[in-house]
C-alpha cells in the first residue's frame, strides 16, 4: 500500500521565520524609555516631598538588587541584610567625614567592606538552608545593633553620628549643583541624577551576572542544590559568592543611604529593614531586575501617598487617640500586608508578571487584527 505523501505547502504559505535580532529590542526600547522618563521627571516634578521619596526609592532599589541576587537568584533566604547595609554606612561615614576621602574612594570601600563582612559570614551560613539560614542571619542584624550602640567611636551611639558628604570639586551634592552665581540643579534633583547613575550601573551588573555563567550556577543551585552539584556546580563556592555580591550592594546603599540623610543612628539598622527588602522582592517579582525596582517603588512609596490621600477620607484620622480609629499610618500598614497576602495568592511571581500579563491581554486583539490584514 503506497504511503500518503502530503502536496508540498504553497510557495507564498506562512513560514515561521526566526524574529530579527535588531539592536534596538521590545525590551531594550522599554529601559530607553523609563530612563528616558526617569531623567525627565525631576524636571518636571518640583515637589520635594516627592522627588525625596523617589530618591530613597532609588536607594532602596540598590539594596533590593542585591537580595535578589541572594534570594531570587541563589534562593537562600537571608534577614541580615540591614546588618551589611549599616556596615557600609559606617565604613563610608570613616572614611568619608573622619578620613576625608572623596566620594568616588570611599562609596566603593563601603561596599568592598560589606563584602568581606558576606565572605566571613558566608562559609557558616551556606551550610544550612531555609528558615535555619534565616534565623543565623537575623543573628546578625543584633549582633550589629548591639555593636553599633557601644562601639561610640565609630558610631557616636545611641545618638548617631554624622555622615559622609558626596562633594563634587568643592560643591557638595546636598546644596546643589552651581556654575558660578548660578544654581543649575537643587540639591533633590542633584541626588536625584546621582542615585540613579549608581543604580543603573548595578542594575547593569545584576543584568548581566544573572545572565552568565556564575548567574546560571545561582539558579541551578536554588532550584535544586544536590541536581546541581551532581553536574558540576560548586555549590559551597556559588553560595559564598552570592553571599559576597548581594552583601556588596547591600553595602552600596547603606553608605549612600546615610550620606543622603546626612545624620543616622545605630537604631535604624533594624529587622524590619531586612524584612522590608524581603517584601519589595516578593511583591516586584523574584529574580528579575524589573522586580527589584517596583517592589521599592512600592514598599517607599505607597505609605507616602496613602497618608497624602487620607485627607480626602472621612473614615480616617489625621491623629491617633484614645477612642480608636483608623489613621493614615494604620491604613497604610493594611494595605502593604493586603497587597502582601493578594500577590502570594493570585500573583506568585510578583506586580512584574500581573503587568506582563495585562499588557498581553492588551496585545492579544491588536496582533490579531495585524494577522487578519497579513492574510487579507
């Protein structure tokens, strides 16, 4: 019995072919655009309760990039990162104001020293996992609280110490950019420019470690360590590492943190930092760069902007007292955890992968029309 042979497909049928890898991408068009838009929105925005909250934000996010890359990346749950953050600050506020090291020396010493505080910690903590690794780390963050409270020659104590300037020439950034007589920038939308110069050069780096070798080793080893030690993967080696990369960034923050405030304390280098951090990655989007940046924007912002529209609610108070009542920061603490426990139940993969999905859902009738005109 001869064997069915199909007619071969019409010349003009449709072929799959592969998509043109132009240099500008969907993807890369989208960062041009939001940095585009990030450049332009401090010029636009006066207003310094706002643009002060976005640069904390920016600051936020750098921290938030390096627990993605300890938790996200390399799936190992660590509650110590406020403890290297406050180890950048104070290796910053040395060298900076009590040594008088520029910017540029003791911004990447700060967190070169958070680094090496990750690589002594991390040969003890990459040998237990889960909620026993997150119990040693959290060790960390009162070891460091009780350090930072006697130690006053380095941290002036339980009242603080000032922090290190960022001087550009003989202009400090907290004053303003000035060419003569003249002011060219204030100093919010100075810090502004600065911050998110330092974290598009981390999130640069995070882009890239997660798409190398060193980046595949991390997500072999969180997915599953034993499969991945089985194939080569050192993983005693790639969880140290992550240790010292996220403790780095940690440290970048920290240090530009206080130098933007200006004055800190050893209390603010507490365990709900480190919670904080832990919540803007699950609520962004684990493991993505994107994630990192709206689970910040999230966590530093909503609070502000829940406490500006509780003036227009009548059900909540401008001041607590004694007879109960919702007040804007109560109201602002619900809505973090709702959002919290919404996402984990309808939304694992975070506001990153709920906006990706709206959009193809917008997309969908919009290519469909672009098919129904290539056929027509």
């Amino acid at each position: 019995m001869p064997i069915p042979i199909s007619p071969p497909a019409p010349h003009d049928a449709a072929i799959p072919q592969p998509r043109p890898q132009g240099l500008l991408t969907r993807g890369r068009v989208g960062v041009c655009l939001w940095i585009a838009g990030m450049l332009v929105l401090p010029l636009v925005v006066r207003s310094e309760l706002w643009l002060g909250i976005g640069i904390l934000t920016l600051i936020a996010a750098v921290a938030a990039l390096g627990m993605q890359v300890i938790t996200g990346l390399a799936g190992q749950i660590s509650l110590g990162h406020a403890f290297f953050m406050a180890i950048g600050a104070y290796s910053s506020a040395w060298l900076g104001a009590d040594q008088g090291l520029p910017w540029w020396l003791w911004l990447p010493a700060a967190g070169l020293a958070a680094a090496a505080a990750g690589a002594l910690v991390a040969p003890i903590a990459v040998r237990i996992r889960g909620l026993y690794l997150a119990v040693a780390t959290l060790a960390l963050v009162f070891i460091g609280l009780y350090v930072w409270e006697t130690w006053t020659d380095l941290s002036g104590g339980v009242n603080g110490r000032p922090a290190a300037p960022v001087l550009f020439g003989d202009q400090d950034l907290s004053l303003g950019v000035m060419s003569g007589d003249q002011v060219i920038l204030d100093s919010f939308q100075a810090w502004w420019y600065f911050a998110l110069a330092i974290l598009l050069l981390v999130m640069l780096l995070t882009h890239n470690l997660k798409h190398s070798r060193l980046g595949r080793a991390f997500m072999a080893v969180r997915d599953k360590d034993v499969a991945a030690a089985v194939v080569g993967v050192p993983v005693t080696r790639t969880k140290t590492t992550a240790f010292v990369i996220s403790s780095f960034f940690a440290g970048i923050s920290g240090a530009l943190l206080v130098s933007y405030m200006g004055y800190f304390t050893p209390g603010q280098w507490h365990l709900m930092l480190s919670v904080d951090f832990i919540a803007m990655i699950v609520i962004g989007g684990m493991g993505t760069v994107s994630g990192a940046l709206l689970g910040a924007l999230f966590v530093r912002a909503i609070p502000e902007v829940v406490n500006q529209a509780s003036d227009f609610l009548p059900f909540v108070r401008k001041e607590a007292s004694t007879d109960g009542g919702v007040t804007g920061p109560l109201l602002s603490g619900f809505l973090y955890g709702l959002v919290i426990v919404l996402i984990l139940l309808f939304e694992p993969n975070g506001i990153r992968a709920l906006v990706l999905r709206v959009w193809r859902r917008l997309r969908a009738p919009l290519g469909g029309s672009r098919e129904r005109r290539k056929t027509s």
